[in-house]
C-alpha cells in the first residue's frame, strides 16, 4: 500500500492548494495543525513502553510545577491529557502563531499562563477538545526524556521513519517547500509558524504526513508495538453525542467504516489558514493526508475519505455513506417542551434564546449577530426537530438540506440540545457531524451597578494589545461579548468587572472557554483574557492624526488608532523599523492591507471608520513619509 498512499497525499497536496505563486506537490511543507497531536502522543506511548512514563500517573510526578489556580488540577493524568479529559480551559499562552518569525516565548511562559486558570470541569469528567493537554504532554515527554521536543521528534519519530520533510519551527523554518499562507480572498501571506508544537505546531509534507500514519498499520512495529496502537484507538466516548477521541486520535468510529467490519482513524487540523487531515486503516493498510492552505479541515476530511474509499474499493470493499433524508414534520410541539424555553450558550462564546411561538415549531435566535440571527425548526415524528430553510410562519420552507436535527438531552443535571448534521462539501460529500451544541444557561441576577457596567461594554469590539509584533492572531480583528440579562456572550455576570463562561459541555462546544476582567489604566478599558490576551475596547483608542509623522513602538503593548474623517480614503507610506509590523482593517473588521502581506505594495490605504494598529520593540518606531 505505499504506492496508493503516495499517491493519495501527492493528489491532495495540489488539489487543495490554489493555484498562484507557487507549485505544490506531495513533498511541499505545510503546517499541519492538530495533527501534531498524532506525534506529541507517539512520543509519550514510545515513553510509556520504555517504562519512564505511567499514563494513569499525575502529571505533578512527571512536571512539580505544574500547578492551576484550581487544586484539582493534581488529579490530572498523562492519559487525561491525550484523550482531552483534563478539564483545562482551552488554548492559553501568548505568542503561539506567528507569521515569519520565531521564538520560544509561548513555550517558555505556558505554566505561567496555567497557574492563573481555573478548570471547567473535573478532570476525567468528560473529553472536550484541549490544545492545553497536548501543550503540556510536550513539555512531559521534554522533562521524562531529557530531550527537547524538536531534538525527540527527529531523533525518535522522524529518523526512523526517513522523514526528512519533517519538522518544528526550530529545525524547519524558511525552507525552500514552505508553502505561503493564503487567505480566501487569493491574497497570500507570509508562512505560519506555531511554538504549540504538540498541539499544532509541526511542519511536514503530504508525503511525510502518509508516511507517519503508516506506522500505525498493524504488524508495523516500526515506532510503536500493536499493543500501544490499539490502546490509542479504543473509543473514549462515554455516551451519545459525545466526540469519538481515542489517545490524540479525533475519531476512531465512523458508522459507515464500522458496518463494513472496518475501523478508520482520523485526525484533522487547522491553524489560521492552513488544513490538514490524517486518515488511516490500520489493518487493511491504507494511510491518507491531506494538506491545504485555504479550505477547512471539514474538505480535507472529505477528500481524505473519498481516496479512502477508492484504495478500500481496489480491496474489494465497497462503503456506502449515509446521506441527508428527509423528516416527518408535525404541525404542534408537546407542551412538555415548553419548560426548555430560554438562554443557552453555544460555542465561539455565542449566546442564544430559544422559544416555542404557539408551540407550532421551535426558534432559536443567536443574539451575537446581526444577519441570520433566526433559525427555525419543526418538531418530527422522531421525537427532534429538523431546521427549516425559509419562514415557517409563512407556510414557505423547506428542510435544510444540511438536514440539521436537534435533540435535547439532559446530562449532570444541565440541559442540552444536541445535533445530528451534515456538512456538504460541493462535489466531494457530506460529512456527517454528531455532538452537543447548546447548553442551557441558568438564570443569573445581578445588581444594576454590574448589569449597566456590561451593557455599556455589549458589542463593542475589543482587541488584541499583548502579542508579539509578528503574532498572528491580530489578522482575525476585533471580539466582540453581547451582554444579555446576566451574560456577557456565554459568561456570567459576577460583578462590574468580572465574568467566568458558563459553559461545561463535552465536545467542541465547550472547548476554549474565557473568563474575564476588566480594568482601566490611562490608555483607557481593557479586558484581560484568562488565557493570557489582553484586549484594548475600540472607545479607548484615539483617532488617527492626520499630521502624525512618527509611531513609537512598544514591545507587546500594540499602538491602535480609529481612522477618522481626516484621514479617511487617504493612503500612508511608512518606513518601518526591522521586526515591526502594521495591519489595517475596514469599518466590518476584514483585514485590507499588513505588511505581512507578500506584495503588499508601498501604499497602505485608509478606510472610513476603519483601524490601524502598528507593532514593534521599544525604542523603534514607523516613520510615515506621506
């Protein structure tokens, strides 16, 4: 099967990538996301087998200084960590992605970030997703090996395994097949580079991807022993709905695998704008990746199963995959679902009310936007509801063709509704989703002085004011928190300056979770993230001078001007200092001009009601020419 897997991650890496300034092929190198977990998680069975590393010990023996601000945090296993059961918060750190640059700052300050968080849950709880666990397994398999991870990972994985396309940013960075980032607009950016090298940060190739997946073929004893591979596939779900995780495996169950006698593992990934998927048969031998910049993890999903099914196919299995049908619908909902009617919390710290109007079908409004805010669904004779397309009031709709069924389940004495989906992708398939989609938030009363102290800060956009100058995290804009009665977005209201996530959901749902702080100091209102980020509210940043000439620079604390009347529809040419960076976004927060941007040109255009910002070290500055 090395010939079919060659060819599968050779096909990918050039059907994914769009045409432009560059050819791609099955050796060009792309981040690879989440499916570093895959090697993080190798490394730390490898120990295991050589008896340095108990799975079911805490990871306190391994890491003493380990600590949370929460004392639970002592009953964290290794193992908890590898199937996302740790009950950390999320993804926390500063400096993780940057663009064109590295360091080892995220590294370095990660167990300083944890010891200020709370846990979301008891660990062994529940399994939601957690690129903190895979941070911290790194930093394991560093302390039991008395290796860096870089060193371990090419002298362990990588050597034996003859991937010489292979890498972290420390011994793969710039290299000749470095494939550019490209946005979805067509505009292509310099490359990303992750110091979360456990979680997210390797670099490799579609070849090398295929290569790696296929030491998990049984018999292949190459790494690991059968033993380990099969403790990693066993299902660590606990009951429906929930995600299908094996040790760092996203999937180890695909119904439509399954009823062929099959098992089929999976593991995706995604940083910014790079995508990849990591596919794998283990006893029948085939090793699928897929590598894109642009797309989404969901498309290499699918494209990764459709070159699966055509090597199983060459086997003379045939899978046949479920698609969307059609529901009964009914005219009434039960008026037992009546008490399910209020607040819930979703993912993306997005706040919903759902009701029942009439009892005559099911309404979900999401407060956080603007555009699309209503869905409706009507109640079938499964006992779910299916989304509708168009008005059910008006008598003109039509099921999703997504075919999107909620159903609600209660669970530790919360309230959930869960989802059946599927995700179409255009002439690949439809994927299909299972998994908890909103929790029902309990009623949380505040006093006036807290609820007015959110309100004045609902919807106004924050953004990030503590990255490193080439961090990338300051492409994605502003965030924003809908207050409603005693939330801001999923969080609840504790005081005028504080707010915690409500959230406690398995799965994705409940992953990344945020609590808040504000505070004030002469540059005006901050929010500071419990995961590391500082943000600065857009009502504290000052208007663009039009006869500004220079921009001091300050290390981490980034410089942010509104684009007002007097300089709207103009443009700036800047001398900028070496490291430093400036991105310019319009009035909608899509990101129009960075210097990051290849070929961006001399000119950095000024669009009305739009923002500036301007990164650097201390003791630089941007000098504007004109």
């Amino acid at each position: 099967m090395i010939r079919k897997m060659m060819l599968a991650a050779a096909v990918c890496a050039v059907l994914l990538t769009a045409a432009g300034r560059m050819q791609v092929s099955a050796q060009s190198v792309y981040t690879i996301g989440s499916v570093s977990k895959m090697y993080v998680t190798t490394a730390a069975m490898q120990l295991a087998e050589q008896g340095k590393l108990d799975l079911d010990a805490p990871v306190q023996d391994y890491l003493p200084e380990f600590e949370t601000a929460d004392p639970r945090c002592k009953d964290i296993t290794v193992r908890m960590l590898m199937n996302h059961s740790s009950g950390l918060m999320g993804t926390s750190g500063i400096g993780s992605i940057l663009l064109d640059d590295r360091s080892a700052q995220f590294h370095d300050t990660f167990l300083d970030c944890l010891r200020q968080q709370r846990l979301k849950a008891d660990p062994g709880a529940y399994s939601c997703y957690c690129n903190d666990g895979f941070t911290l397994l790194e930093q394991v398999v560093e302390r039991v090996s008395g290796m860096d991870f870089s060193d371990y990972l090419a002298e362990n994985i990588c050597k034996p395994l003859g991937l010489t396309a292979t890498g972290t940013l420390w011994n793969q960075f710039r290299t000749p097949d470095r494939v550019d980032v490209q946005l979805t607009n067509g505009v292509y950016f310099a490359p990303e580079y992750l110091d979360e090298i456990g979680s997210g940060g390797l670099l490799a190739s579609a070849e090398d991807v295929s290569r790696f997946g296929a030491q998990f073929f049984t018999g292949n004893e190459t790494l690991l022993s059968d033993a380990s591979k099969r403790e990693m596939r066993k299902n660590q779900a606990k009951g429906e709905f929930e995600d299908q995780y094996g040790l760092g495996w996203d999937f180890v169950s695909f119904a439509d695998y399954d009823a062929q006698g099959i098992q089929v593992v999976s593991k995706g990934g995604s940083v910014l704008h790079e995508h990849a998927e990591l596919l794998v048969a283990p006893d029948q031998n085939i090793s699928v990746s897929v590598l894109s910049s642009t797309g989404s993890s969901m498309m290499n999903l699918m494209m990764a199963q459709a070159l699966m099914d055509i090597a199983l196919e060459e086997q003379g299995i045939t899978v046949t995959h479920s698609t969307p049908q059609q529901k009964t619908t009914l005219s009434a909902v039960p008026e037992s679902y009546r008490q399910y009617e209020g607040l819930y919390g979703t993912g993306g710290e997005q706040i919903c009310r759902v009701t029942f109007p009439d009892m005559a079908y099911m309404q979900i409004e999401n407060l956080c936007v603007t555009r699309g805010r209503i869905t409706q669904y009507l109640y079938t004779d499964e006992d779910c509801f299916v989304r509708m397309e168009g008005s059910v009031t008006s008598g003109y709709s039509r099921q999703d063709p997504k075919q999107q069924l909620l159903y609600f389940r209660q669970r530790g004495g919360r309230d959930y509704i869960c989802e059946d989906s599927y995700e179409l992708v255009r002439q690949i398939g439809a994927g299909y989703i299972a998994q908890y989609a909103l929790q029902r938030l309990e009623a949380n009363p505040v006093d006036a002085a807290a609820q007015q102290a959110w309100d004045a800060r609902s919807d106004v956009r924050y953004y990030i004011y503590n990255e490193p100058a080439s961090g990338a995290l300051y492409l994605d804009g502003g965030r924003r928190l809908h207050v409603t009665e005693g939330y801001a977005g999923n969080a609840k209201i504790l005081d005028a300056d504080h707010a915690v996530s409500a959230m406690d959901c398995p799965g994705s749902t409940g992953r990344d979770l945020h609590d808040y702080t504000a505070f004030r100091n002469a540059e005006g209102e901050f929010l500071q993230d419990s995961n590391g980020t500082v943000l600065l509210s857009e009502n504290s940043m000052p208007v663009l001078p039009a006869d500004l000439s220079e921009v001091p620079l300050r290390t981490q604390q980034a410089v942010w001007y509104i684009i007002g009347q007097d300089t709207a529809n103009r443009s700036l040419t800047l001398s900028l200092p070496e490291g430093a960076a400036v991105h310019v976004f319009d009035r909608y927060d899509n990101l129009i001009w960075s210097s990051k941007m290849l070929s961006c040109g001399d000119a950095v255009p000024l669009p009305a009601e739009g923002k500036i910002v301007f990164l650097g070290m201390t003791g630089s500055s941007v000098t504007i020419t004109s």
